[in-house]
C-alpha cells in the first residue's frame, strides 16, 4: 500500500490531477456555453437538456479513465518496488482478494467497479502475474519473520478485541499481539506470561524484550525496564529509540544535585540532540542539565536554539545570530555540538 500510494508521488499525479480537473472545468464552461448558444438558436430546450447530460456524463468517463490510468502506473511502481526489496506478490495479491470479497459483499460488483476510477481486480492480479513472470523472486524468511511481528505489534496497538486480530494473525504473532492488547487492558501478568513464553523461544529475541520494557515502563516500573532497555543497547548500541528511553528514565530517576551524575548522562547522550534535534521536550531536558551543571557553551547554544526555532517570540537579526554561532563553533571542543552548529547554519542559510 505504501509503495502504491509513493507511486503517485513519484509519477506526479498529485499535480497531474490538478491539472486535469482545471482543465476540464475549462472544457466544461466552453462546451456548455456551446450547447446553449446552438440550442438558443435553434430554440430547441429538448436539445439542450439532452446535450448538457450527455457532456457532463462524457467528461466523467473521461476523467474515471484518466484516474485509472494513474492508478495502474502506481500499481506498476509497487509491484517494481517489491521486486528491488526481493518481497513477495502473495501478500499483495492476499490484500487484493480481501477488498474485492468486501466490494462484492457490498453489492459492488464488476459491473459497478467500471464506473470506478481504479481498474478492475481482474485486470490488477493480470499486472501482478506479468511482472512476477518476469523475475523470480527470493523469500527471505528472517525479514518475514519480522515484518509479521511488526504486523501483530501494529495490531496489538490498535485493538483492544481478541476476536477481531484472530482473521489475521495465528501461532507466536497472535500471542505477540495479545500480549500488547493485555497489557493496554491493564493485565501486566498475563501480558509479560505470554511475552516471556516467547522470548524464552529465542526468535527476534531483541525486538520482543523491547516490547517488554516499553510494557514495563508503561506501567510504571521504571527500574526494571532500564535493565531490559541496557540488555538491547548490549546487542545494539545504535538503536536510538532505546537510548532516548534509558536517557528519559534517568532523567527522572535522580536528583538534580547529583552533579556528576548528570555530567556522565548528558556526555552519554547528547548524541541524541542531533537525531531527535525538533524534539522540544528532548532540547528542554537537556538545557535543564547544562544550566545545573554550569555548561556554559551548551547554555549559550541552547538559546540560540530558542531563537531559530522560534521557542521565543521574537524577530532576531540573522547576522547577529550567525555571529554567535560562528564564535560559539571557534572556540568549543565538544564534536557533538559542533556537528549542531554546523546543522543550524546551513539551516539559516538555506532559509
């Protein structure tokens, strides 16, 4: 679906359609006026009456086909799009069969799908089976894997309804799922029981002990899921969304007057300001600290930050500001906060 939709970005159909449309509003107000202007002379209101309708429903059909065309050239890009990530077709063609048995329960048969402006579903498994003629396509079964437990996790999280993720999901996925919607139901046992059960199986072992400390924490238990968010940075340094976790939670764990503490932390995870660096919360947390802690060109970029970012209602002189940066970017030693610097003058530059 998501190859699909890039599809009509890709292809410009966005501003294709737009077009289109003014064009045929166009076509319309002159074919119209046509109409009238022979049927005045003719003084014949049959004719007009009749042409007007006529007109209307050929600009419609018109436009339904313009509409298909884009939709088979998207379909085209998915499909191609499958293919460069070594993907199967079954799933699309599972997700095809799916919306046609809900059109046809609906009473929309093929006969009804003319009149819509994607093709019909016969002629998009034809598209699919030509393709995948063409090129043989290998199965990875590890990504797989992980895209159903991605799949159970997206279900797990937008549903509280057993029954309505048993259609979809069976064996370990459905449990994953289950387990999520356990604890969003606030039954922490029950959820980590099935969560541990499959953890102890071994398979994508980091991803599910990720979902056991985001459970944990959501729950409150802040100490116990810091030990778990610590096991995966183990295994995966670079997984940014823990590190912005385990940072959260020590935030809040200790005091302010811990000044050391709060120096290590901040040292260990001001990396983050560059990833997450629109994330005003994140920013605020961290200037807590550089203000506690004296860091005086931390403090001063941060309300340069306030400034670009406009936390603070006010109009600055771009000079003035580049000024500062280019001072501030002479004289720190910090690499990460040069790597900021350097982020943010481009910023104004581009601006």
């Amino acid at each position: 679906m998501l190859a699909h939709e890039i599809g009509h970005l890709a292809n410009f159909h966005i501003s294709k359609r737009i077009k289109s449309l003014k064009n045929l509003q166009n076509l319309n107000q002159l074919a119209s006026l046509s109409i009238i202007a022979g049927s005045l002379i003719t003084n014949n209101n049959d004719y007009l009456i009749q042409s007007l309708v006529t007109n209307q429903m050929g600009i419609h059909n018109y436009y339904q086909s313009f509409s298909r065309d884009q939709e088979r050239e998207a379909d085209f890009f998915a499909i191609i799009t499958l293919d460069k990530l070594q993907l199967s077709h079954v799933p699309l063609i599972k997700f095809l069969n799916l919306l046609e048995k809900n059109s046809k329960q609906k009473g929309n048969l093929d006969e009804y799908q003319k009149f819509s402006s994607h093709p019909l579903y016969a002629e998009r498994y034809n598209i699919i089976e030509q393709i995948a003629k063409k090129k043989k396509i290998f199965f990875d079964k590890k990504i797989n894997k992980k895209f159903n437990y991605i799949k159970a996790k997206l279900f797990g999280f937008t549903s509280l309804e057993f029954n309505e993720i048993e259609e979809y999901l069976n064996g370990d996925y459905l449990n994953y799922a289950q387990s999520i919607i356990f604890s969003r139901k606030g039954d922490l046992k029950k959820s980590l029981q099935l969560l541990n059960d499959l953890l102890e199986k071994k398979q994508n072992y980091e991803y599910l002990l990720e979902t056991k400390a985001d459970i944990l924490y959501s729950h409150g238990y802040s100490d116990e899921s810091l030990k778990f968010y610590n096991k995966i940075i183990e295994s995966y340094p670079n997984n940014h969304y823990v590190n912005k976790r385990i940072f959260d939670i020590k935030f809040t764990s200790e005091s302010f007057e811990n000044k050391e503490f709060f120096d290590n932390v901040f040292d260990d995870f001001s990396f983050l300001i560059n990833i997450f660096h629109n994330d005003k919360e994140l920013i605020s947390k961290f200037k807590r600290i550089a203000e506690k802690n004296k860091k005086s060109d931390w403090i001063n970029y941060f309300s340069i930050y306030q400034i670009i970012y406009n936390e603070i209602n006010i109009n600055y002189n771009i000079e003035e500001i580049m000024k500062k940066m280019l001072i501030l970017l002479k004289n720190t030693n910090d690499p990460i906060l040069q790597t900021l610097i350097r982020k943010d003058i481009k910023k104004i530059n581009n601006a």
